[in-house]
C-alpha cells in the first residue's frame, strides 16, 4: 500500500512540474496510441543502449588497467626490482608475518678495500 501512495504521489508531483507535457502525453495516448509504444520502445531502446555502453567502457577501463599493471610488473622485473603483490591476507589484529626477501646481492667492493680509522674530538677553546 505505501508503494501505491508513493508512486500516486510521484506522478502528480510530475502532473505539477510539467503539466504540458502531461497533457501532450495523455492526447498522443488517445489520439494515437501506435505513436506511444513507439516512444516507449525508443526510450527502451536508448536505455539498453546505455547500459551496453556503460558495460563495455567499465570492461575497457578494466582490461587497460590490467595491461597496465601488467606492464610496470615486467619493466620491474627488467630493471632487477621484485614484485610486490598490495593486497594483503586477512589477518588478526596483533599478528606478525615476516617473509623472506630474494638474498643480498653481491657486494661491489670488496672487505679488502679502504681501512678503519680511528679519532678523537678535541675542543678548542678560543677564549
């Protein structure tokens, strides 16, 4: 019963905000009703329309940023940089993980090369 009130309401608040068109559609109703099927059909039409173009776009825009990350995946690994995955596992609060990085890599200067001094501040006072 609320639905019905609702929707009563609703179309006179449209009679109300648009009373010429109101009219117009109530003469093509009699006059010629063949005429406002085809314009239901057409809106019907327009709005399938839109709902495939919404569709594909949302698929484009999700194929693009998949070849996308993709792509910046590949040129790290080129590069030498690991892969790092953002999404997280579902863990309780308070929980420590530590995984395991790929090992150091090798060092470009040897142990042998440069020595260890050792030094002693001094203040200098100028007074």
């Amino acid at each position: 019963m609320n639905f019905l009130t609702k929707l009563l309401d609703s179309i006179v608040d449209f009679v109300k905000r648009m009373p010429l068109f109101a009219i117009l559609l109530v003469v093509i109703a009699f006059v010629a009703p063949s005429l406002l099927g085809y314009m239901f059909y057409a809106l019907l039409g327009l709005a399938a329309f839109a709902i495939l173009a919404f569709a594909i776009f949302a698929w484009r825009l999700r194929r693009m940023q998949r070849d996308l990350h993709e792509q910046f995946r590949r040129a790290g690994e080129q590069s030498g940089h690991q892969h790092y995955s953002y999404r997280r596992k579902a863990s309780n609060e308070g929980d420590v993980s530590i995984h395991a990085t790929t090992a150091m890599p090798e060092k470009k200067v040897s142990d042998d090369v440069g020595e260890y001094v050792d030094f002693k501040e001094e203040k200098i006072n100028d007074k």
